[in-house]
C-alpha cells in the first residue's frame, strides 16, 4: 500500500519529505581468505566510498543502539509521504489481543507490537489505522497511551481503553467525542456493547459495569464470598458479552472456567453446564459468542459448544483453533483473532482457515521483520535488509520491490545486519561474521570471514564501507578494529580505533567520501567521528569542533556525493545531525505539529538526489525524506 502526502517545507531551505519502508537481515555461511601484509599505522583507518555517479554513499547498521538509547519513539522531522512495509503494507498483525467487528462488518484488531488499532474492511483488506485523539473534537492523531481493548456500537462508533483505564469515544472518521469511566471502581479489563450503544466493562475491583450514553447507569460487585466463586460471582479475569435483548455473560477463561448469565437488570440467571473433559477436567475457555439468534456458543482450543436461548445444550463439536485471542460471528463461520503469524482470518466451523487477515511474520513481499540496514544507489532506488527473514529486497523510487535476495535466489547464507555498494552496482552484506558479495541480479558470489579473534577473523562486525576501488573495509567493536580487504575479500591492514588499550566499544559507523577518506563513528565512551586518509594515517579537518562532534553518540553514518555527512545519533529529540566538512552541526527541524516518529531507528542512508533514509528495527520500516 502507498500513501501519499503533500511535500513538505520547512524551516529556512529545508524541505523534508519522508518515505516509510521495512528492513532486515540473515544467517552467514563463513569462508576464511588468507591474509596479506598488517599494517601498524597508528589510529583509525579510513574506508573508500564509491565515486562513480552510478553508486551512493555507503551506509551502515548498528544492530544494537546503545545502552543509552531512548526506548520511547523518536519524534522526526516532516511528514511521511509514502509508506510501504511490515506495520503499515498490509495492515501486519504481530500481537493482536483484541477485537471487533462494527455494523459494515469493519474489523478492528488491537496489535499489542505497534500500539494501535488496525481496520480492516469487511473482506479482510487493511484500510488503515485508527490513532484517535484524546482531545475532543479532534481528528489528530495524539493518543492517551497504548490501547488495550475495543468496541464498537450500533452507529459505527468506536470505544477504546487505553492502559486500561479510561473508554475514548469516537465517531467512524475518528472524531473524538468524549471519554469515560470511573477509576474508583479499578481498571477496566474487558469491554462490550449492546444493540442500544450501552457499554458495559468489567473492572479490576470485579465491578460489572454498564455506561449510558457515557454516565454509570448501573453497576454490580460480585467479588468472591468464600473459599471459591459462587453463583453470581465474577472475579477480575472475567469477560462481559450481550445479547440482544440486553441479557449479560459473564466468562473466566479458567480457574474455573465457567459462563453464567445475568438478566438485563444485573440479576443472576444460571450457570451453563459446560462438559467437562475425558479425565473429568474442565477445559480451559477461548471465548463466548452469542449469535443474533440467542444461541450461545462457547470455546475452548479444540471443541466449541452450542447452548439454546434457554441454556440446553443442543451440539458439542470438534474445532482446531491456532493460538486464538479472541473470535468474532460471521456468515458461515468465525473471524479469529490468533498470536501465531498468518493465522488470523475467517476459519469455518470446523476450524479450517478461510483467508488471513493481517499478514503477521513481516516475511510477505515488501514486508519486514525488522529494518536492519539501508544503502541507496545512484538511480533512486534503495535495498533494505532484514536479519530475520534472511533476504534483502530492493525498491524503485515509489517503494515497489523490484528485487529480493535470499537464500534459495543467491544460493549463499548471509546476514545482512549492514550494507554497501561498489561503483559497478554489486552489493555487499556483511553480519554474523560473514561478508558476502552479490551481482547486480543478486546472484551470491563470495563470502569472506569466520567468527574468532585471529586475523581476518571477526568477534562483532559493526559497520560496512567500500572506497573508490572496491576495497572493503569492516568494523569490529569487540576488538575495536577497521580491517581493510581487496575487493576479493584477501586482508590487507588492519587499524585499531581505540584511544586506550581499555577501552570498550559497542558501535562502530563507517562512511567514505569521494576522496577515500575514511570515517568512522564510534558509539559509547569514545564518541565522536575519527577521520582516516587512504593511506590510514589519522586527520582533523574539524579543527575545534571535533569537542562538540565527541559529545555525539554516533548509530549510523553516511555521505552524499557532495561531502555531506550526515549522522544518526542517540537522542530523543533531535535524531539526526548534519555535519559540514569544517564540522560545524546543523538539525532538520520542522515547523509542523504531527511529527512522524522513529522506534529504534538503526541505520542512515543517502541517495544523489538529496533523500535520506532511516531504517528502525522496532517499525520495520524505512523512512526517507529529502533535504
């Protein structure tokens, strides 16, 4: 799916436009090359980066940010201008926890991994997520916190718990129109509606609680009496369906679990006689439906039962049910809500999956586990690559795949955790201690590098670079070196990057400008960008800024054609830093109030045509926006 917005200017000259993609990584078969002459030259190294117009700045990943790094999302600059990917593409469900369906048979999923509610339309296509607003009357798209649970009533209007607290209303576009609820009487652990747009919760102090029109109208507390819960008792884990005519269920999944059923009036009825299993233990619940006939049916993993209005048991049938979370009435069958990848959709009665709904293991074209590593060439086109679903994908311009390596297509194992490309367009992967070569058609060629501590060996490779003749330059952070090979993959030097013999480093970045002159970013205590000319000998173009460049935690590093360095750092409020040649720092900012944002962004790219992309391992996405 593509989603366009409108370009976007921004303070002073700069005009940020984003696109959002998915990226990822693989496994690496090692091959160890033998080892030429080791350089003793003092100081980091340099790396060459491609100066033919044909190839882009190298890029590099950081697989892990530092321990410092904001958990929280990143705010970024400008708006996102196309989105293509594992949590937008596709509507991907990782951890869907809760459901609902709204009369147009619109399908609204929880997905505990994004923190948003996805729609889906009545046949299961993404139409987009819903990020309502905690102010009134508003449309944007600030939100009270993680939601938690969903309904819907007879009009189309949506109710949402956040952090299980609080019930937001909103019209079908996503207009808020007030919230409610009573924090006195606990947090609010499931939610339902009836015919007549009531909605009723059960809470965290076993309160059954029934809202109209957004004011208590009645409440029941049934906490347990005895040594057990009895008839007419309920305790927190308990979950509230309706009917039509206003009668209530009140379900525990177990310990025990048992339905009962209440009178519209919150009087109690009777307790459904739910058989028991072979050994005479009880089965663990699933979820209860009742149908627009009365009828209610009842679940558990493997067997659901169906009761009359009255409570008689009229069938006991065998169903197969994948990890369900939750299950929703259709025609002809059931929508499940299930945690295993692919497996949410429309099952019929006897289990059997009809289609999927949320493709959820990101390993569809143009999907993403996690974003791992982004490199752009010169013809606008970028590759991501994703550890976890083993392949790198290549896209044009709009975000289209137009090519994916991975095992069975290169006939290598790799792991691409970082990325670059030589002048000639062949790509490089490098990452479990492995680098390995692919044509322009994504053919595996070589592989160099096996996991150890002697030379040509590496212990944690931490960034990727290629100078102007194709020579490949590796950064290790556990022995806190540059190794520099030829273009076959033969070692040739090696340069330590360590200011002292103890110190630790997590994260190295590596870029190259048109004049071989290598960069290199080192995250943690060490900071800062050390600079090496193509013969490894240490510079300082910076002068005195290289002060103010130390207190830089550098994640990634790249360089456009014109010498621009461009890094991405840990911090919260201002992820990327532009850094002249004298090293003067400048941040893209945007004037704008709805800010895109970045979760866990590890790897920073640039193209010949002044776009930037930012891949985020959490999103699995890449973002690119021109300057």
């Amino acid at each position: 799916m593509k989603v366009s917005l409108k370009y976007l200017m921004v303070s002073g000259l700069l005009g940020l436009v984003f696109l959002l993609v998915a990226c990822g990584g693989v496994d690496a078969t090692n091959t160890s090359v033998p080892t030429t002459k080791i350089a003793t030259t003092s100081p980091p190294t340099t790396t060459k980066i491609p100066s033919s117009p044909t190839a882009s700045a190298t890029s590099t990943r950081v697989p892990n940010p530092s321990p410092t790094a904001s958990p929280s999302p990143i705010p970024l600059v400008g708006l996102p201008y196309l989105v293509v990917g594992t949590p937008s593409e596709g509507g991907s469900l990782r951890e869907p926890r809760d459901a609902t369906l709204d009369q147009e048979g619109n399908l609204y999923v929880v997905d505990n991994n994004t923190n948003k509610v996805v729609k889906f339309d009545k046949e299961g296509k993404f139409k987009n997520f819903v990020e309502p607003t905690t102010k009134t009357g508003s449309n944007s798209n600030a939100n009270s916190g993680t939601p938690a649970l969903v309904a819907t009533d007879n009009s189309n209007n949506l109710y949402v718990v956040y952090n299980n607290e609080m019930v937001y209303k909103y019209d079908p576009n996503g207009k808020n129109l007030g919230q409610f609820g009573d924090q006195q009487l606990g947090t609010i652990t499931s939610i339902t509606s009836d015919k007549d747009g009531n909605i009723y919760t059960i809470t965290s102090e076993e309160y059954l609680v029934k809202y109209q029109a957004g004011k208590v109208s009645d409440k029941y507390q049934a906490k347990m009496s005895g040594e057990k819960l009895n008839d007419g008792e309920f305790d927190q884990q308990a979950n509230v369906r309706v009917d039509g005519k206003g009668n209530i269920y009140l379900f525990e999944q177990e310990d025990p679990a048992r339905l009962q059923k209440f009178s519209p009036d919150f009087k109690f009825s009777n307790t459904y006689a739910i058989p028991k299993q072979a050994d005479g233990r009880p089965y663990s619940l699933v979820d209860v439906i009742v149908d627009p006939n009365g009828n209610v049916i009842v679940f558990s993993s493997d067997h659901f039962w169906k009761f009359d209005e009255a409570g008689k048991l009229t069938s006991d049938s065998d169903i197969t049910l994948d990890n369900p979370q939750r299950l929703l009435s259709v025609a002809d069958g059931f929508i499940l809500i299930s945690r295993t990848p692919n497996a949410t959709g429309k099952i019929d009665l006897k289990g059997k999956q009809q289609t999927t709904i949320g493709s959820s293991n990101g390993d569809l074209s143009g999907q993403f586990i996690g974003a791992n590593s982004v490199v752009a060439d010169g013809n606008s086109n970028f590759y991501v690559g994703d550890e976890q679903s083993h392949r790198i994908q290549k896209f044009d311009q709009s975000g289209k795949v137009i090519m994916t390596i991975d095992a069975k297509s290169s006939s290598v194992n790799f792991s691409p955790l970082y990325l670059a490309l030589d002048k000639k367009g062949n790509l490089y992967a490098a990452g479990n201690s492995t680098v390995t070569k692919f044509d322009q058609s994504g053919k595996g060629g070589f592989s160099f590098g096996k996991e150890g501590t002697g030379e040509g060996e590496f212990q944690k490779i931490s960034g990727l670079a290629l100078d102007s003749a194709d020579n490949i330059y590796v950064g290790d952070a556990e022995k806190g070196l540059i190794q520099k090979y030829t273009p076959t993959g033969a070692l040739i030097e090696k340069y330590s990057i360590k200011e002292k013999e103890e110190d630790q480093l997590s994260l190295i970045s590596l870029a190259i400008d048109s004049e071989d002159n290598l960069y290199i970013g080192r995250g943690n205590q060490n900071g800062g960008i050390l600079v090496l000319d193509s013969k490894g000998q240490r510079k300082k173009p910076f002068g005195s800024k290289e002060t103010a460049l130390a207190e830089l935690n550098i994640i990634s590093l790249t360089i456009n054609s014109k010498g621009t360095i461009y890094a991405l750092v840990d911090s919260a409020e201002q992820p990327i830093a532009i850094i002249g040649k004298e090293g003067q720092i400048s941040r893209p900012s945007s004037g704008s109030s709805k800010l895109p944002q970045f979760n866990s962004p590890v790897s920073l790219a640039a193209d010949e045509d002044g776009n930037i992309y930012i891949a985020e391992d959490n999103n699995a996405r890449v973002q690119r926006f021109h300057l």
